[in-house]
C-alpha cells in the first residue's frame, strides 16, 4: 500500500502500516452507551491512562453528546468539562483529539496544543473552516451528518446514500483545501448512524469502498450504535463482539482508523486480522 500519513499538530500518523484505534473517552453525563462513566476528570484521566495500556493509538475527547436528539451543550459548559481532561491527556505521549462542532472550543483546544479536531459537523459551525486553515499543522477528521443531533434522524430521505455522502465529503475536503490546509492533515468519515436509517448504513458500509477515491483515508466509528443492535438484537452495554465485528469488516473494507469504546479487545482482534491478512510479497 502506498504511504498513507495523516498529518497532525504533533505526530505524522502511518495509516499504511496498520490500522489506528482510536478510544472514545467521553466527558459527559449522557452519552448514548457511556454517559456519566467518565465525567469527573479523575475519573476521565484515569480512564486515558487505561486506554493507553490497551493500546489506543489515539485518545478522542468528547464533552458534548451527539446522540440523536442530544440538547446542545454551551461552548462554556463544553470547556468546562473538557480543559483539565485534556491538559491531563496531552501529556500522556499519544495523539489525542478533541471531538467536538464549536469554533470556540476548537480554538481553545487548538491554543492548548491538541493534535486533531474530530467534527461530526465537518467544520460548519462559523469560523471553524478558517480557524484551521490558519492553524499551520491540526489533523482533522470531517464526518458526513445532515442537520445537527437534534434533527438528523429527520432527514434520512436519499436517493444514492453512498453518493450524496460522497459529494457532501468531497464538497467540505475542496473547501478545506481551497482555504489552504495541506490535504494530508484529513481524514474523512461516512458518518454511520447519523442522518441515516439501518438500512443506509448498512448500504453505505457495504460500499464504503466507493469513498476511497477522494483520495483521503477513511476513519470510521461503529462502536455500540443502534444499527449493531439492530443487527443483533443486543441493548447497547452487550455491543462488544457487534462492535470488534463491524470494526474489522470496516478494515477489510477500506477504513484505517477505528473509533471505538472497546479498546482492548479491538486491538487484539486488528492484530490477529493483520497477521493473516498482510500480503508477505
Ligand atoms: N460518533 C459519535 C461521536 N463522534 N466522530 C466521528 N468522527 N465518527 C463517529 O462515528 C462519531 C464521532 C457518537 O458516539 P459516542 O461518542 O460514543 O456517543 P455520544 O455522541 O453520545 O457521546
């Protein structure tokens, strides 16, 4: 495979070597499967630190849920949560990004020197597009959603899912690139589970590979959503092996980053789908 490296403020990530983990450290009290576990710093930090002994190849902070129909959070309230998990986190030796839509909070974390911006809305919130584009190194990650939380199970009607998330991708990478950000400092993400229903992530997943030729790597969160449920008939805290499942059929179809709450078994079972798949030529 040809190199692929995705450019960060502080590490030049290999995806061509294997793929990434990165683990989902969630501040807040209401996320979907984790809410509330890690929202006292301690506890958060705590939890990083965990991550990193299993082998998380990158940390994800989050301080707002995004959850469908999750209230919005205050940039305020975001910070608030989120500054002493990060200061904590960016000592810790591996890249850690901040996943979150608000040019403010962005603009603190980046102050703070993290080393990705992780948006679910790709960067439409005012500003945010500039902001990075005046930032000389941030890794980015722009993930497809129609609306916000609030509204995008409200907007599922496609007639070509993969191609509209493709063209909505390719609009917000050309932006980005036009503004001036180098194109290896993003990645690029379907999206599953927002603004689609079982079935579209489903045909999405299925013909993810189709997003490859936008020449930008794919990083791809599956962990715990209600599709995997839907598939399994599992409530969310019995996910696991859904979850390592759908982690390892994203690899085999293009994806070089995970995004998971799972950390430890994920890794394991990359490593042993890595060893039998890795061409010896
Ligand atoms: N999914 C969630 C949040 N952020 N970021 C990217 N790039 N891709 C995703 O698929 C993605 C994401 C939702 O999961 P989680 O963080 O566990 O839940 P919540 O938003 O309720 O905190």
């Amino acid at each position: 495979m040809s190199p692929q490296i995705w450019k960060t403020t502080r590490f030049d990530l290999d995806l061509s070597e294997r793929p990434l983990v990165m683990g989902i450290v969630n501040v807040t009290p209401d996320s979907f499967s984790d809410g509330g576990q890690h929202n006292d710093p301690g506890k958060a930090i705590d939890f990083c630190e965990r991550l990193l002994g299993e082998g998380v190849d990158i940390l994800d902070l989050g301080a707002e849920s995004t959850r469908p129909g999750a209230p919005k959070v205050s940039a305020k309230e975001e910070w608030l949560r989120l500054e002493p998990v990060l200061r904590a986190a960016l000592s810790l030796g591996v890249p850690v990004s901040v996943d979150t839509s608000k040019t403010e909070v962005m603009q603190r974390a980046l102050d703070l020197g993290v080393d990705i911006i992780n948006d679910v809305m790709a960067l439409r919130d005012a500003g945010a597009e500039e902001l990075l584009a005046s930032h000389v190194a941030a890794g980015i990650c722009l993930m497809h959603m129609r609306g916000d939380p609030a509204t995008m199970q409200q907007q599922t009607g496609y007639i070509d899912v993969v191609a509209e998330v493709r063209d909505f991708l390719q609009v917000r990478l050309d932006r980005l690139i036009g503004l001036g950000v180098a194109p290896e400092r993003i990645t690029l993400d379907p999206g599953y589970g927002f603004a689609k229903t079982v079935e579209q992530n489903i045909e999405l997943q299925r013909r993810q590979r189709e997003l490859l030729d936008m020449g930008r790597p794919l990083l791809v969160g599956w962990s715990r959503k209600s599709t995997l449920g839907a598939l399994t008939g599992r409530a969310v805290d019995e996910r696991q092996s859904a979850s390592v499942g759908a982690a390892l059929a994203t690899v085999a179809l293009g994806a070089r980053v995970v995004r998971v709450h799972d950390v430890a078994a994920t890794v394991d079972a990359l490593k042993v789908w890595e060893a039998f798949t890795r061409s010896t030529g």
